[in-house]
C-alpha cells in the first residue's frame, strides 16, 4: 500500500545485492504506485565512467537489472541509459560495459548522446541546454542515484543525478556558466527542475565515502532509499550520514525554493534513518559554522585548487580535455594549472582515472588537509 500522500515521502529498507533485490524493488513500486502498463519508462543510473561495480562509482549493475527486470514484469516499455562524462564525451557504451550496466540492462540500454534537444532554460546562468530527447519523452523517469561524496557539490544523490539529462561537452559549457559553487548548486537545480523524476531508488548498498565522486573509498551501507521526491530523498541521506541539508549547496537552495521538503520531522519516512557514525566527507567539505562562513563569504580565498600528483599522473590529457575553462593544459611534463583561470569546479579531479590530482586550498593546508588525505 501507498504512503500517505500529505508529507513528502521516503522509504528506506537494508538491501544487498542477491537475489532478494527483486523484492526490494517491488516493495518500492508498490509504496509508489503509478500506471506503468504499456508507459515508457526510462530508467537513468549513474554511469559516470568505465569503473568497476566495487569502486562504488556507478550504480550497481543488479539493481538495474531488478528494476528493469521488476517493470518489465509489469508490462512497462523500459530504457536504461545516462550521459557519461569520464573518459570522453560519447564513451557511454564503453563506459555502460564497464561498469556492468550494459550487460544488465540487456536490450533496454539506449545511448542518451544519440538524440539530443536544445532545450530553453529558465536560467540566470544559462539560457539553453542540450537535453537528451528521452528524458523528455519518457512517461516516468526513475532515477538511480549512487549515494557519493562529491568534492564540489559535497553529495553525488538523486538531483546531482540529474545533471547527466545534460548531452556531452554541453556539461562543461554549464560549468563554466557556474563560477562558483553556489552558481552552480542552482545551475543544477535549473536542470533538474527540466525534469524531476517521478521516483529515485538510491543504491547506498555499496557508497562512496572520502574523496568522491570518482576517487573515494566504497563502504558498505547496505540500504536502499527511495522516494517520488529527489530533494527529500538526498536531505534524508544526508541526516543519515550525519550533517544537514543546509551543508550542501543545492539542497540548502532546493529547500528554500519549495523544491522538496527538508526537515525530517515534517517527511512521511518509513524505516530507520538511524545516523551512520563515522561517514567520511571528502577533504573540501569543512563543517559547521566555519565551513558556512568560508562556503558563504570567503570561498574565493578558501577554495581548493587542483594539484597534480607527478608520481600518478600518466600525461594522459584527460583533465585538460574536461576542464571547462582551459585552465587545465598539456605540457611536455604533464598538466600545467592556470590559477587564474581556475573555477574550481574539480571536474579535472573527478575525470582522473589515476586519482592522480589532489585538491588543496589555503585554509586546508592550515588545516593540514588535502583531499587524497582523508
Ligand atoms: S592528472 Fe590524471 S587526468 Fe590529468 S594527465 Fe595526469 S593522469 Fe591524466
Ligand atoms: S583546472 Fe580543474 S578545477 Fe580548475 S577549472 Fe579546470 S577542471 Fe575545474
């Protein structure tokens, strides 16, 4: 049976992944009933790069299958697909195989690169962006975030998910349209407000702690979170992992708009959302007061810049190719940093197959912190 419709909803329940995960998902859909006969459905994991299931970069390839295979039960047309950015843009199949999500979403997979639409934005960053027509076209969106940390946007949940409706290189155009932090914690909730998904199920099976949101440390959770409401889902997570949702940018704003509800006490949440001592948040993300004051009025001089850790680095040009701005470049010694130039936006960071880049900033070097030290 359904939750109450009154509160903004959330069903959390421990899950792995075997063979019970198909029940998992059905228990899920029916808490969040909807006509899904014969609708086409598109199912949008996180398919962030060409890693393996146990970095806990990507949704785990057995819970798409579940869902996929729990729809079809139900006589839904399913597609399954997201807009990689690692590696380079338009790898979605290399990156889809790698990860597992090709091989489990079997004939369902489509590349969301192939069929892109400009779409008008309703934006002070960006007035247009290039949107994947299925993201459009779909009947329901279900959205499966992995639970991550993320060195910008502190959490990689359902609305960060979201930013991969966004076709290829035009990722790195609404970067760079973002400046700063804040600027792009509401770029994205622009994006996401093209299409919020009809339900998100969150795999924190297996999450990501540290340096995410490609180069953290997997730890087990072994929960799935679900709710028809991505901002709620995420301030739920966030509860649980033990800071507020007014520490991280996008929902701190998500929640002043009256874009989901953020306060646990006024949700409908069925289960525990019983706290997990000891979530490592990456080196970026500083608590408390000091880290309001530094995100708020100082991050110009507390941000972090992109170091390159020579001993790693493999001169493979990939944080070049993905830097927004260009303040990234190739030398014959291997990538040079424009300080300048730099946004901040550590999308060379989170492109690096070699977690070769480390970040450090003013106040965490007198903090003695840098994010490849946890
Ligand atoms: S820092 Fe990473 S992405 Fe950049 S060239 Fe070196 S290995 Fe490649
Ligand atoms: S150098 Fe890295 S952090 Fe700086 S703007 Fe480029 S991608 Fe972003």
């Amino acid at each position: 049976m359904g939750l109450k419709n009154s509160l903004q909803r959330v069903y959390i329940c421990s899950a792995a992944y075997d063979d019970r995960l198909d029940e998992v998902v059905e228990k899920i859909l029916e808490v969040f009933p909807r006509e899904r006969k014969d609708r086409l459905i598109l199912v949008k994991p996180n398919i962030l790069g060409p890693h393996a299931p146990e970095k806990a970069v990507t949704t785990h390839p057995m819970l798409v299958k579940s869902v996929v295979r729990v729809l079809e039960k139900k006589g839904a047309r399913v597609i399954v697909g997201d807009n990689p950015g690692m590696g380079g843009y338009g790898k979605a199949l290399h990156s889809a195989r790698k990860c597992g999500v090709l091989e489990c979403a079997g004939q369902c997979f489509v590349n969301l690169g192939h069929n892109p639409v400009r779409k008008d934005i309703h934006s002070k960053y960006f007035s247009q962006a290039t949107i994947s027509r299925e993201v459009l076209e779909a009947d329901e969106v279900i959205n499966l975030p992995k639970l991550k940390t993320h060195s910008l946007t502190v959490l990689t949940g359902a609305v960060k998910n979201t930013f991969g409706y966004v076709v290829g290189a035009d990722k790195m155009y609404l970067h760079a349209s973002c400046p700063s932090a804040a600027d792009f914690a509401r770029g994205l909730l622009d994006i996401y407000q093209v299409r919020p998904p009809e339900l998100n199920i969150m795999d924190a099976v297996l999450a990501m702690q540290g340096n995410g949101p490609s180069n953290g440390t997997p730890v087990y959770l072994n929960r799935i979170l679900a709710s028809d409401n991505a901002v709620s889902l995420d301030a739920a997570a966030t509860h649980m992992l033990g800071i507020r949702p007014s520490q991280v940018p996008h929902l701190d704003f998500a929640g002043k708009m009256g874009l989901g509800e953020t306060d646990p006490e006024k949700m409908n949440i069925k289960g525990s959302l019983e706290k997990i001592p000891g979530f490592k948040f990456p080196g970026t993300f500083i608590p408390g007061i000091t880290g309001l004051v530094l995100n708020r009025y100082l991050s110009r001089w507390a941000n972090c810049l992109p170091e390159v850790v020579s001993s790693r680095c493999i001169s493979c040009g990939i944080c070049a190719g993905h830097c927004p701005v260009g303040a990234m470049s190739m030398s014959s010694s291997g990538p040079v940093l424009d300080r300048d130039k730099c946004i901040n936006c550590y999308c060379c960071q989170e492109m690096c197959p070699e977690d070769a880049i480390r970040l450090s900033g003013r106040f965490l070097r007198l903090l003695g912190r840098g994010s490849r030290r946890e």
